[in-house]
C-alpha cells in the first residue's frame, strides 16, 4: 500500500503532466507578443525614415528655381503635416519661413499680385490640422500679404491664433471671421483690411495701421491698440470691452465709427474722441422692392457706445453726441465735456471730477451717484 506521501508526489507529477501544454501555450504567446512588439519598432523606424526622406525631398524642392516644383515641395510638406503630427511644428515651422523669405515686406516696394508659390503656402498654413494651433504659432512677421486672398471654405479660413505677425502688410486683405486671438500684429499695416466678426481677443495691435479697416462686431476683448492709427475705421458694434486703447500713446481716433460698439472698462485715458462717433440715429425701414415700405413700417434706431466703467480721465468728449450712452461708473475725471449732448445718459455712479460741462445737455440725464458734479446737477443716490 502506497504512503500518503507517495500519493501526493504522484499527484504533483500528474498536474505537472497536465500543466505542460498549457505552459508551452503560453511560451508561444509570449514570443508571438515578443516578435509583433519587435515588427512594430521595425514598423515604427521604417515610417519614420519614410517621412525623413520625404521632409528631405521637400525641403529641396522649395530650393528649385521652377516655380512647379516649390510647389510640388509645399504640397508634399501639407500631406506630411498630416500624416505626422510629430512634425507638424517642423512644417508649420519651414513653410513660415519660405513666405517670409520670399515676401518680405519691402519700403516702397509697389504691389504685385501674389505669387502662386506664396498663396499656395498660406493655404498649406490655414489647412493646418485643427487642435494643434498651440504646438507652433505661425510667424509671419514682415511678410508682404497684400492681395492675399483666403479661400473661405470650411478650414481654410485664417485660423492664426497666437500668430506672429509683427510688421506685416496685410493691407486691404479680407480676414473675415478670421481667428486671430493673442496674435501679434503690432506695427502690422491692416489699412483698409476686412476684419468682420473676427476674433482678436488678447490680440497686441500696437502702433498698428488700421485706417479705414472694417471691424464691425469684431470681438477686440482684452486686445491692445496702444498707439493704433484708427482714423476713419468702422468698429461698430465691435467689442472693446477691457480693451487698452491710451497706453504710452493713445490711438488715433478721428474719425471713428464706434457707435454700438462695447466699451466697458475699456481704457481711453486722455483719448481725442471729438471727431468720432460713438452714437448714431438711423431710420430703419421694413420692406423690399415687391412690397415697398409704408409709414408705419419705418422706425427711429438708436445705437450708442456703452462707455460702463470706462477709463476716461482726461479724454476730450467736448461737442460729442452722446444722448442716451450708458457711462454708469465711467471715470471722466477732468474729462472735457464742453458742450457734448448727454440727454438721457447714463452717468450713475460715474466719476466727474474737475470735469469741464460747461455748455454740456443734461436734460433727463440719471446722475444719482456721480461724483464731482456741481451744486445745482447733484441728485441724491440711490
């Protein structure tokens, strides 16, 4: 009779026996796992070498003297943008640079149309993969885009946020609807450029050329316009809100179209606003050529700047009309003021200090809380 001891030794080797197969299984699994892992490092290395010679063939290619084959290099550089997101700043990165290599702006230079190898290059940039904007920020910078046009179609609007574009001519360009927030345009020329409804929140815009551009509902939020030629440019309806437009220099405003137009807290320490506008009284009229207009279908719009905690200390307001604005908390300390028509403003809680009113209209004006009012204007708060 075996031993109890026996009988487990024999059992120990029957579920060895057993276990075999299963542990070559496993065995085979794990070199199976082994050589895939050891295929797709291979894989992995192969398609990197793959890009790097297609980098290296694009790269030169935009050195050719044919026009053809920068071309066939940008567009080999946009499909490998998107293959690779590795090396989407690389491309963003040389592409940048081939346009202002071979557009920069130059003093005097008179315009020419734009060259195809350039308008190619920008269209490569804004087709750039959507999410990747903060990886490389385009630069631009003393580029000559004048004549430039965007392709409007879906991605292919400008998407340059956070872009360099200090010093660059965009003159008369249309960037409708282009995003544009935290990008550097200083010093940037952008006379007579569209820029409807397009977002330039953050963006630096100092000692820019603006004149006669078109900005209406733009969003300006936070931007800075220290020192910004503005004369004659429509900014209706646009948002200026904490907006910084008297700094070192105050931008130029004669001109301006600013009825609408969102303000609050928007600095204009010592701001020349005489010859701008910052109220507007239309007739809006209801009707089309099939059914013209009645009497009745015609009614007065009224549309100012709202002014609401405005920093406006020192600036010159005399003779503005500025019936109906909302200046609720506004600093107008030694503000000039003479003669301006403020019927039915809004000046609650705005600070008047040392302000100049005289000849000023204050019919029906709400004044309860303004501070440094005269005598005979103050009205108790509440």
């Amino acid at each position: 009779m075996a031993s109890p001891g026996g009988r487990d030794r024999t059992a120990w080797i029957s579920l060895l026996i057993l276990s075999l197969p299963g542990l070559a299984a496993l065995a085979a699994l794990l070199f199976t796992w082994m050589q895939v892992g050891q295929a797709n490092k291979e894989l992995r290395l192969g398609e990197q070498g793959q890009i790097t010679s297609r980098f290296n063939a694009a790269i030169a290619n935009l050195g050719s003297d044919s026009e053809d084959v920068r071309l066939g290099g940008l567009y080999a550089l946009e499909r490998l943008m998107h293959d690779s997101t590795r090396d989407h700043p690389t491309v963003v990165s040389v592409v940048s640079a081939y346009v202002r290599r071979h557009a920069p702006v130059r003093a005097g230079a008179a315009h020419k149309p734009v060259p195809a190898d350039i308008d190619a290059a920008m269209k490569v940039l804004n087709r750039r993969p959507t999410g990747l904007e903060e990886q490389a920020a385009i630069d631009l910078s003393r580029a000559d885009l004048r004549g430039w046009e965007p392709a409007y179609k879906g991605d292919e609007i400008a998407r340059w946020g956070g872009a360099i574009l200090t010093g660059a001519d965009l003159s008369g360009v249309d960037l409708s609807f282009a995003h544009l927030r935290g990008a550097r345009l200083d010093g940037a020329e952008l006379r007579g450029t569209e820029l409807f409804q397009s977002d330039l929140r953050e963006a630096k815009l100092d000692g820019s050329d603006l004149r006669e551009a078109q900005i209406f509902a733009a969003n300006l939020r936070g931007a800075s316009l220290d020192g910004a030629d503005l004369r004659n440019t429509n900014l209706t309806e646009a948002d200026l809100s904490k907006s910084w437009l008297c700094g070192i220099r105050c931008a130029k405003l004669t001109g301006t179209e600013l009825a609408g137009a969102r303000l609050t807290g928007a600095v204009l320490a010592e701001a020349d606003l005489t010859e701008s506008t910052l109220c507007l009284t239309a007739t809006e009229i209801s009707g089309s050529a099939d059914a013209p207009a009645s009497p009745g279908t015609e009614r007065v719009v009224r549309s100012c700047a709202t002014l609401r905690d405005a920093n406006l200390s020192g600036a010159l307001l005399a003779k503005l009309d500025l019936a109906g604005a909302d200046l609720r908390g506004a600093n107008l300390t030694g503000a000039d003021l003479t003669k301006a028509n403020l019927t039915e403003a809004d000046l609650r809680n705005a600070n008047l200090t040392r302000a100049k009113l005289t000849g000023a209209r204050l019919s029906g004006a709400k004044l309860a809380g303004a501070r440094g009012l005269p005598a005979s204007l103050r009205q108790p708060s509440g």
